[in-house]
C-alpha cells in the first residue's frame, strides 16, 4: 500500500539551534501516528503546512 505521508531528509532549525536533523517519516494509510515532545516550545511544526 502507498503511503500518505512521505518525508525525507526533514531539517529545522532556529537560528543557530538545529531542532531536527535528518528527520524521515512515513505514514502507511490506515495509520494513526502522534508525535509528542517534551515541552511546548519543542511542539512547533518542523516544517510549513501547504494550507499556512
């Protein structure tokens, strides 16, 4: 089955402080996926949503 997601090689950073490096994800349909953190300032987006 194909995925729905696919992402390569994710990278974001603030500044100087990279907050993710080499990042892939893949998301098979069907699938429920969470990502947590820590703390709130780490839950920002790693990258821009197409609708944003």
């Amino acid at each position: 089955m194909a995925p729905v997601l696919d992402a390569r090689n994710l990278r974001r950073s603030y500044g100087a402080t990279v907050a993710l490096d080499g990042i892939d994800l893949t998301v098979e349909a069907g699938r429920i996926v969470g990502l947590t953190a820590r703390t709130a300032r780490a839950r920002a987006p790693p990258c821009r949503p197409s609708w944003a």
